[in-house]
C-alpha cells in the first residue's frame, strides 16, 4: 500500500541517527502535525546548530502535500544540516535528542532519506499485523458509510429467497407459535453472533478476508483455514441456492418457458388439489445458464458490481410494501380462494403446528418420502437469517469500518428478525393452512396491486445475492491463498488489486455443480451447516479472545461478555445437530480433515492468536500451582541444560554437537519433557548482541530439524566460568528449573594442549554441586548412537554412592528408547573384600524390586588403599597409564613448588591457593585405576557404561582431577559420568 513519495528522496540525510529505514507519513498524521508546531526555539541556547536543525525538519514537514499521495519536500542541500555528532552528541540539549528522536521517528514510519523501499511483507505473519498503523492508505473510490456499506448489503443477503418462496410455507407447517420459536431461535444464534463479530472487528484494523481473517488472527491459521474453507464452500453452495431460487420463480411467473413437462402432485390437507411445480430439468438447464452469465458479469470487477448492488434492493423494498399493503387489503377469498383476511379464527387455527409429508420438492404428499418437523424446518428457515457478514467482507470500502459494522449488523439483524416475527403473525392470520402450504408464493398472490411484481423483486432479490455470493467467495478463497499456508491453493493467489479469475471459475464450477441436484430443499441444510461452522468459530474467537483478556484485547464495541460469545457458540452446534446429525458430522468431519492438512503441510506461522495467550496463560497458572516447594518423586522429570558448546570446534554451521540431542532424547520418556540448550559467546555482551540472536535463532532452528523438543538459549559473558555460573544461577522459573547439566568429556584437552581446560572443567561441575544440579558427564559422545542404530549387549552402572536413584532411572529411561530396548541391565556394587557381599546383593536386589525394576545385581570387591600398599603388587591392564599419570602429577608438582619457593607464596594452582597431600594424590590414583579396571573387564562389549562422578576434591588442583577423570575413562568406548543432588527421583510407594 502506497502511503506517498518523499521528494528528493534520493538524496541522503547527513543528519540521521542510525541506518534505519522509514516509511512516508502524510499531511494530516497528528504527530506530524504536533512536530510541525513544536517551537524549534525551545532548545537549548548552547548549541546553535541543534535549533537549525529542527527548523530544517519543520520546514520541511509544512511542505507535506494533500491529496491521493502524499509528497514531503526534503530538497535538503548537502551540508545544510550539521552532522550526527553536531546536532545529537554531547553538546546539543534538543528536546528532541531528550526523549529519543531517533525512537519517535521509528514509530512514526518515517521513510530513510536515503530513498530506499521497505519491501511490503508477504503475508501477515511476516510483520502485516501490527497493533498500531500509522498514516493513511491510498484512498479508495468510493468509501461506503453505515448504511450502504454494512446495513443495505447485510439487508440485501438476509432477505432473499426463502422469504418469498418458503415463509408462508413454513408457517403452515409449523404454525403460528412454533414459528415464532424458529424465528427467535435463529435471530438469537445471528444476533449473538454479531455481537462477537462486533468485538472482534473494533479490535484493529480488519483486512481481507472476512470472517476468515477474524477466525484465523483469533483462533490460529489451522483453525482460520478450515473454517474460511468451510465458508467459502458455503457461499459457493448458497450462490447455487439463489440461482435456483431465481430461476424457480421466473418459471412460476412464465410457465410457457418450461422445456420440459411440469410435475402434477395431489395435495391431501382437508380436500384434494392439483399443485403444478417446475420440472427439475428446466431448473438444471435454466440455473447453468444464469449461473454462466453471472460469471460473466462477475469478470467484468467488483467496482459494476458495487454499483449494480443497491439497485437490486429496490426492487425488494418495494416488494416488501407490496406485500404489506396487499395482507391488509386482502378479503375473504380475494385475491384467491383460501385467503381469508387478517381473521382471528384463521390465526386461531394456525396456532398449532401441522407437519406432515411432502414430496422431495415439499409438495404436501400424504404418501411423500420427506416428513417434516421442527428440526428439519429450522434447517430450511436458517438460511433466511444468514448474511451478517456481508458488510464485514466490505470492511475495505468503509470510512470507519469500527463504527459501521457493530451497528450496521447488528441494525440489519434486528430490523429483520422483528421483519420476520411479524410476518409470521400475518400471514398466519391471512389464509388458511391448505391455502399456506399449497400456495408456496403466496406472497406474489396477495400483493397489491397485481403479483408480478412480486416475482421480479424475487427475481432480482436473487439474483443479487447470488452475483454477492460469486463475487465473495472467489475474493475469500483468494485472501487464504494469498497468507501463503497451503502450498496447494498457490494456483488462486493474486495480486493486490487484481481479479481472483481462477478462484472465480473454481466457484462457478462448484455452483454449477449444485445447480445440477436441483433440489432447494436438499441444497439449503449444506448451507446451513458452513454457516453455523463459521458462527460457531466467529463465537469461539471471542469467547477465547473475551475470557483470556489480554492486554492487546481492546474492542471499541464494550456491549459484549463471553457467556453471551459461548451461548452462541453452544446455540450453534444445538442447530446443527437439531437440522441433521448426519450433516454435522460430515462437516465437522470435513473441517477436522481440513485442520490435519493444514497442522501438516501448513507453512508455520504465527499471527498472536488466542491459543498463544492461552498456553501463556495456562503455562502461568501452572508455573504458579508447582509452586517453589521440593518436587514429589513421583512427579519429577528431567529437564536437562545441554551445554552445547564443545571442547574444541564444530563446522561453522553446525551450533551444536549433533549427537547431544540425540543424548536429550535418550533423557525423556515418550518425548514428554524439556531441553533447555545453550551455548556461552566469550566477549562482550553490546558487542556482540546481534550475534547472539543470530546464534540463538540458528541453535533453535538445529534443534527443530533434530526434532528435540527443547528451547535455545545464547549468553555473551567475559568468559566460560562467568557465563555457566550466570546461567546455572538464573535459568528457568520456580520448579520448572533445568535439573540436569549435561556435557561433552573434554578428552581432546591434553592432545589439543588446552591447559585452561582443567580449571574450566573443575569450576563448572563445582558450580553445579553448590548449585545443586546433578551433572551427566558423556564420554565418547561421538559414538553416541542414533534412534537409528539400534544396540544389543548391557547397559552396565557401577553404583558407588547414593545419588538419589537417578542412574537407577538414567537406565530406565534409556530403555523405553527404540536403540536400547533390547538391552539388559547390570548393576554392579563395588565392595571391599572383607565386606559383606552376599547382604549387599540380596539388600540392592530388594531394593531395586521395589522400584519395580528389572536388574541383574553384580557385587565386585576391590581391595582397599591401604591392602595394596601392603600387598604392593598390581596386575591392572591400565597399569601404563596409571604410571604416566603419576609422571605427570609429579612433573605438575614439582613446578608448582618451583614457582612457589622463587615467588615466595604458597602452593598456587588457577590462581588459588591449593594444599596438596601426595599419599592422598596417589590414593586417588589407584582407587580410579582399580574402577578403570573393573570396568574393562566386566563391560567392555557393553552398549553403554554408567558410573558414579567422583567430585572434585576440595583444595587440589585442577590439572590432578583431569588426571584421575582420565585415567577412570581410559579404554571405555562410551560412558556417562553421572552425579546425583540432593533430591530423591525415585520413589517406592504408589
């Protein structure tokens, strides 16, 4: 949309703040006006150049022009205006600089005077919606008021064939009180409808679309499209519906037109009558030729159809008179035999219903196929209440479509609903009940002066509404094309300003095809039903937007209550059901299928619908009733925090390890859980802000493809140590806080040489000790399988210490995976030798029976520290790393005392104070060693080796626990180092 040009927009603006591009304002935008009359001499004296410059900026706003575009003189000479620093730095007090220039201009729209265009957004979700729209649009030819903007076309679509050819017909089937109870059952269901769509429409600026848009922006675009499809099928049937309506009448008023034979039904009411109705192949062969020709008219644009329009309510205003004055200068028998007048014995015995049998074309018919009651004659009247949206699909040719669209519906709606419950008590009053169902244009036989009349203002009254109806839905076809969410309906999208000529054809093809049945009868419950389905999703919007009341859910139209949106819903589905069940579920059906195509092979987007705010508002209350107290056991889940960012470096566009996923997936039972990934920049955070999004939005879009159901996170911290503490610290709310740090061993650290590793390494599992965070350290990540590869052989835990049960549940969960659901599991106690191992065995066996585990128990018995000091003798087949890292260590060691004794200090390591015990040191040594051993000879062909994470020991270097890490995973292929908290994630009770 075309808001204006700028003069000499090609030139630049010396003066701008930043690279920004803004849109044209025009002459009379409020703000404009209020900048233009803001007194350039309110800055401050001390600087000469910031008064010039706003002067420059007035002058220039007071050439804006009025008119079709909009034109802002900016023939601005370089140098004419001081630069940035001039007029904005230090010394320029502007008021302007004061409350952020920069900002007001931004939300202004103001265009760059570089001259560059901002690309139009493709579709809504790329940034149409916005809560505010600044400046005014091209104006349009013609902008439509109230009244011929939403009243007339609403009218126009609500009185149409079914009162003329039906009313009467339907009041001596069900009677004078029965009918009153259809027409105010109907009106309540419209008119509660139009009250949500009321409050829907004044709550922002309404674009192509109709009820589709309000749908979609409400209720999500799945729900939008299947609904907006549901409707325009509704508006295409009900074109049909129309035509065959018009062409009913034409062959009533001229029977010599007829091809073929008229059908001849004895009617059995209180006599026998002969009833002549047209064939059902003229009304084929009539209805495909008007339909054709409607088309035509349609091809030739919107703008001779909206001034055709009006003309064909005439025509039914004054048929309407026609009508009136006729039922009050009617008498006994005139103008036909059965009418009796306004009478009170007639309206009397009209009081009660008569349903009977009808033929398929209701012709009565003691032995017809067809019988009538309340339910199905609510599915033959609804019909006549629809069309509350026309004035809604005109939203773009209205002067204030917040103003005349509550009150131009919700007027139309009542004035025809009282139209019609006087009508009922009328024509119930008029004639008796033979003449009431046997004469099904009554309304052409009693009207004054002469019934012709009558059959052109139906005639015209029809074919009206069916040219709205093929003019409509190919336009709201084409808006759901154009949003881009189905790739299949591409073929019907078009330009702005364009004619929707393939979503035409594809409307006249489906027109044609209900043209073909014939039956009006049979065509108007299909109407009906895409017609309560949109009432129901108008009702639905509102009653979500209503109950959430969210901040953005400001409608101008304050007449509203969500009762009242899901009463009408609820009156909604009650008519579809009571019309035929059958039906429902069909279009349900069809609507749900539709709903499943979308959810998947929709393109994702997100245009702030109410399911949003309600998660939101759901995941709150939630956030809330968890509550900051202790998780039960039996509701704990993991939550893992995957540190992504590896020991070393990955390719350039690959944000995370792609096996760490894999191993989140392995955490979650049936993928019910959350991952929360995050990755540490090193630097500093307004430095690299914009980076940080650009990694956070790529880690989220690698964790989408690994289909890990889990959030990205991106931090800028001076470094690694400082950023995890920060995050360990802060992550997540309340109970719903990441439990679980998961990262990669760092065994390329001595092969790499990175000697600030170790300290790294030891300060991150010491962080989430204090933090209370259990820790899941993965050794041989990149073996990790995939849900591809599956695995055979043990899952092997080496239980040393109480965590709480969680490696007993790490087990469990790996289990419930495809890759590891043939595997068994081993738990092996480590023991001394001179304990009790028989008792260790049969207690874990009792133990894990009562977690209803499934486990075979392995007691292995090592000798102690002080045994082997004695024994002196070690047979391990880690024994020749077991002596390099004692090389190692002493080597380390003899440095640090070095550098001790020449600095005068006491033993430092990582800038720390340490204290080292070297029988200690070796004592660590040799118990990793002995668990090293055992590991390889007990699980080497095991899928997957879990054991406890020793923790690091206080005061000892770094460097020494990087030693005794490595030699523990010496040889072993795949191994999780796991370490519970002080939290039990097991329970045994119920």
């Amino acid at each position: 949309m075309d808001n204006g040009d700028i003069e000499s927009a090609d030139e630049e603006f010396p003066g701008r703040i930043s690279g920004r591009k803004y849109r044209p304002v025009v002459a009379n935008d409020r703000a404009v006006l209020q900048m233009s009359s803001m007194d350039p001499g309110s800055s401050s004296s001390s600087s000469a150049t910031a008064p010039a410059t706003f002067s420059n900026h007035q002058a220039s706003l007071k050439k804006i022009k009025a008119g079709t575009q909009a034109t802002v003189d900016t023939d601005l000479k370089e140098g004419s205006l001081p630069t940035h620093e001039q007029a904005n730095g230090p010394q320029g007090d502007s008021k302007l600089e004061l409350f952020g220039f920069d900002s007001l201009v931004n939300i202004l729209g103001l265009r760059s005077m570089t001259g560059e265009q901002i690309p139009a957004p493709s579709s809504p979700r790329d940034g149409e919606d916005v809560a505010i729209t600044i400046g005014q649009p091209k104006p349009a030819d013609l902008k439509l008021g109230t009244l011929m903007g939403v009243f007339v076309p609403c009218l126009q679509s609500i009185l149409g064939i079914i009162y003329y050819i039906r009313f009467s017909w339907i009041v001596g089937m069900a009677g004078i009180g029965e009918s009153l109870l259809l027409v105010s059952f109907c009106g309540l269901c419209t008119f509660l409808t139009g009250i949500s769509l009321s409050a829907i429409a004044t709550n922002g600026a309404m674009k192509g679309g109709g009820p589709y848009y309000l749908i979609g922006r409400a209720l999500g675009p799945e729900v939008g499209v299947s609904i907006g499809l549901c409707f325009f099928l509704g508006n295409a049937v009900a074109g049909a519906l129309y035509v065959l309506g018009a062409v009913e009448t034409f062959m009533k008023a001229v029977p010599a037109a007829g091809i073929f034979r008229e059908t001849i039904t004895n009617v059995n009411v209180t006599a026998v009558e002969r009833v002549e109705s047209p064939s059902l192949h003229d009304l084929q062969i009539y209805g495909i030729v008007v339909t054709i020709v409607l088309c035509f008219i349609v091809f030739g644009g919107v703008r001779m159809i909206n001034r055709v329009a009006p003309a064909f309510l005439v025509p039914v205003l004054f048929s309407l008179f026609c009508i009136f004055i006729g039922i009050f200068l009617a008498r006994k028998d005139k103008p036909a035999l059965g009418v009796t007048g306004l009478s009170l014995e007639t309206f009397k015995e009209n009081w009660s219903p008569g349903y009977q049998n009808t033929n398929d074309a209701g012709v009565p018919d003691p032995e017809g196929s067809v019988y009538w009651n309340f339910n199905a004659l609510v599915g033959l009247f609804f019909p006549a209440v629809t069309g509350i949206m026309a004035g809604s699909n005109r939203s773009a040719s209205l002067k204030d479509t917040q103003r005349s669209i509550p009150v131009g519906t919700l007027a139309a709606t009542l004035t025809t609903t009282v139209l019609y419950l006087v009508s009922v008590l009328l024509f119930g009053a008029l004639a008796t009940r033979k003449k009431l169902l046997a004469d099904r244009l009554l309304t052409a036989t009693v009207a004054w002066p002469f019934p012709a009349i009558i059959y052109i203002g139906i005639i015209l009254s029809t074919l009206g509404a069916a040219l709205q109806s093929l003019t409509g839905a190919p336009r709201l076809l084409a808006a759901i094309a154009n949003d881009d969410i189905l790739p299949i309906l591409n073929y019907f999208k078009v330009a702005d300003g364009s004619e929707p000529h393939i979503a035409t054809l594809f409307t006249a093809f489906i027109c044609i095809g209900c043209v073909v049945i014939g039956n009006l009868d049979l065509i108007t419950p299909t109407v009906t039903m895409f017609f309560l389905l949109c009432y129901a999703g108008v009702n639905l919007s509102c009653f979500l937007l209503d109950l959430l009341d969210a901040p953005s859910w400001r409608p101008r139209w304050k007449f509203h209550h969500w009762s009242l949106s899901l009463l009408g819903a609820s009156l909604s589905i009650v008519i579809m059901f009571l019309i035929s069940w059958s039906f429902t579920i069909v279009s349900l059906a069809l609507a749900s299928l539709i709903y499943y195509y979308v959810s998947i092979k929709g393109k994702a987007g997100d245009w702030g619908d109410g399911f949003k705010s309600a998660y939101f508002q759901l995941a709150l209350r939630s956030l809330r009733s968890l509550g900051a107290n202790q998780v039960h056991p039996k509701n704990w889940y993991p939550i893992p925090l995957v540190f992504c960012r590896p020991w070393g470096k990955l390719p350039e566009n690959v944000p995370c390890h792609p096996k760490l996923a894999d191993f989140a997936n392995c955490m979650k039972k049936k993928g019910r859980g959350m991952s929360i990934f995050f990755s540490i920049l090193d630097g500093d955070y307004h430095e690299l802000a914009e980076d940080a999004k650009a990694a956070c939005k790529q880690l989220g879009a690698y964790i989408d493809y690994k289909r890990c159901e889990g959030v990205a996170e991106i931090v800028v911290a001076p470094n690694m140590s400082e950023g995890f503490r920060g995050i360990v610290q802060t992550m997540g709310l309340g109970n719903l806080k990441p439990n679980i740090v998961v990262m990669r061993y760092p065994e390329i650290w001595r092969r790499e040489n990175l000697t600030e590793i170790p300290a790294t390494f030891v300060g991150i599992i010491n962080d989430c000790i204090v933090a209370n965070k259990a820790v899941v350290i993965v050794k041989g990540l990149d073996e990790w399988p995939n849900e591809y590869q599956r695995q055979y052989g043990t899952i092997d835990l080496y239980w040393i210490v109480r965590d709480g049960g969680l490696m007993l549940l790490l087990s469990q969960l790996l289990l419930t995976k495809e890759t590891f659901e043939s595997c068994k599991i081993q738990v092996f106690c480590i023991a001394e030798e001179d304990s009790d191992a028989e008792g260790l065995k049969a207690d874990v066996k009792k133990f894990l029976y009562d977690l209803r585990m499934q486990a075979e128990v392995i007691v292995v018995t090592m000798k102690s520290w002080d045994a082997q000091v004695e024994s002196g003798s070690q047979q391990d087949e880690s024994l020749d790393a077991f002596t390099a890292a004692q090389h190692r260590i002493t080597r380390y060691l003899s440095e640090m005392k070095e550098a001790s004794e020449r600095e005068g200090t006491s033993l430092m390591a990582d800038g720390k104070a340490v204290v080292v015990n070297e029988q200690q040191v070796e004592k660590f040594l040799y118990t990793t060693l002995k668990l090293n051993s055992t590991i390889l000879r007990y699980s080497r062909m095991a899928a997957v080796v879990l054991v406890s994470l020793p923790p690091p020991p206080v005061n000892h270097p770094a460097y020494f626990y990087m030693e005794y890490m490595d030699l523990l995973v010496e040889n072993v292929q795949r191994l999780l180092m796991v370490r519970g908290y002080r939290k039990d994630v097991v329970t045994l009770f119920t």
